[in-house]
C-alpha cells in the first residue's frame, strides 16, 4: 500500500490495536514506524486492547512513536459510562475554528460579529459543559487497570483462552473464528452450524444468565474475510439486507472474557456453549424469529399489551 500510494502527499494509516472480533493484536508500533519512515503518520484505536496491553504513544524506538491515539474507555473495568478518549500530537492540528463550536471557546465576541477562540486546543474543542462525572470515571477506570498490572492481565488471559479452546475445539459443530491465533486478547467468537447466532445469544442469555453479542461486532469487511463470503455471495446478501430481510445476514456470537472471570465462571460458559451445539434445536422451538429486526422472541414474552400498560406506570 505504502509503494501503491507513495506519491501522495497524506499518507495515514489508521489501525486498531487488537480485533474485537478475533483478540489478535496488531504490531502498532512497527507499523507506525513503518509509516513514519515513508512520510506518513499512524492513529491507533485502543477501544479493544486498551483495557488489557500498555498504550506507549512514545516507545524507546524514536521512528515508532504514535501521532494519535482514541478510544472508549467502556471496555474497561468500572468503564461503561466514561467519555470517549482522544490524544494526538498537537503538530497535526491546523484548524483555528473548533469542530463544534459552542460555549466556553471562545476568549471573547461582540456585537459586530467579531469574536476570538480560545488558544488552547483541548478548550476550543469542547465546547458548552464538559462531562465531569464522564471524564472523571474514565479517569478511574485506567487507574484502575494500571493497579491491576498489564503484565498479570494478559497472563490471566491467556490461561482462560487456553482452557476455553481445549474445551471448545473438539465441539464438532462448532467453529471458532481464527482458530489458529490462540495468542490473542480475550475475545473468542464462533458460530454453530444451523445455528442462527441471534438465537444462540439469546438462549445464553435466558437458559444460562450468559451475555454474548451476536452479529458482526462492527467489522462486516473483516466478517468478508473469516466467513469466506466471496463478492458474488456478499452482493446476494446486502440486496436482501437493503430490502428489509436479515435473514441470511452473516455474522457470530463473540464472547469476550476479563481477568477477573474465575475458573468456575469459565467452567459454567463452556459447558453452556457445549450445551448449545447440542440442543439447540430443541431449545430454538420456544421462539420465534422476526426477519425485519433480526431478531427471536421467546413464545411467553410478554405481549404488546402488557407491556404498553407496564410503560404508563413511568408517565409523568
């Protein structure tokens, strides 16, 4: 890419520290360095990995330093809740009219339309009240995972992924995403054969208390790629998605573990998931599936009626 696009005069290459979908965890710093040594500039979104590795916008390595960092701290320990984070090198930033102005960016106005924005950037871009609770919580949160320790997390990790894999690998119709990476942050997602992954998230959830996420986890290009949906497939399917029908759309159940999971946490959701590749299509009759939303509703859920009378016990 970087020969493809040595000719431009902005050349930026904006990575994630680790997928949200797999755990792998990306070699950033060789990357920036790499960027920097053909005149481009290198952002790292930490949303996924932030919680568990060091985030070292300047390493030993002068050449392997990061312009820009972001990411949102709800993926941390105590961190849904928090703002969003966003530090980068004040070199990259030209703009003298903030993104959203708005009060407390400006020194001064006056009637005739004249008026001058505060000097210091984090100030001129955050304009009306700041999140006090937001940013102090976030504060926290990364406090919190430094008390922790990068080192003891990541090996705590990978005694859980190591024990969840031996477990789950010889499940015969399951199939883990990336199977091959067991070096990875906290992330597993798989799908089950004849499985839709709705409902495989969903009978987690209401036979074993287990929350997973079903879908594509915000990587649908990424999905392309481990799912082996070819252009011809992949154009098949967002004609259908385009129409209102979510039938086929392709995606998995990803789980993600912390640290703090105890063995016999991670007992219980491997033998959950082993249950749910064995009888799912047993367990799958008590519900039924709405193509328009994608999703599957438990026969005894309550019905519209209820529920509307529930509503009005919160009107004002």
């Amino acid at each position: 890419l970087l020969n493809k696009y040595k000719d431009h005069t902005i050349k930026i290459a904006s990575i994630t520290g680790g997928s949200n979908v797999t755990g792998i965890r990306v070699p950033c710093h060789d990357i920036a360095k790499l960027m920097h040594q053909n005149g481009g500039v290198c952002f790292v979104d930490f949303a996924c990995a932030g919680p568990y590795v060091d985030i070292d916008m300047h390493p030993e390595d002068p050449q392997a330093y990061f312009d820009a960092i972001f990411f949102s701290p709800h993926k941390f320990l105590g961190g849904p809740g928090t703002c969003g984070v966003l530090v980068f090198n004040k070199k990259l930033y030209h703009n003298m009219i903030p993104d959203c102005p708005g009060g407390g960016t400006v020194s001064w106005t006056n009637p005739w339309g004249e008026h001058r924005y505060i000097d210091d950037i984090e100030d001129r871009e955050d304009g009306g009240t700041p999140g006090f609770l937001q940013t102090i919580k976030a504060a926290l949160a990364i406090k919190l995972k430094e008390q922790m320790g990068v080192e003891k997390m990541l090996q705590r990790e990978h005694e859980i992924v190591e024990h969840i894999f031996d477990e789950l690998e010889g499940v015969e119709n399951l199939n883990i995403l990336a199977p091959q990476h067991r070096d990875r942050l906290g992330v597993i997602s798989f799908y089950i054969d004849e499985l839709h992954y709705n409902l495989g998230v969903k009978l987690l959830n209401d036979r074993f208390g287990i929350q997973t996420r079903g879908g594509c986890s915000c990587a649908g290009t990424y999905g392309h790629y481990l799912l082996h949906v070819d252009h011809e497939l992949s154009h098949e399917l967002t004609n259908e998605i385009s129409i209102g029908d979510l039938a086929r759309k392709p995606g998995w159940i990803r789980l993600s573990i912390h640290p703090t999971t105890t063995c016999k946490e991670v007992d219980l959701v491997c033998r959950a998931i082993k249950g749910l590749a064995r009888n799912h299509d047993e367990w799958g009759k008590d519900y039924t599936y709405d193509s328009s939303t994608n999703e599957f509703i438990h026969k005894d859920f309550l019905p519209k009626e209820r529920l509307e009378k529930i509503s009005s016990w919160f009107d004002l």
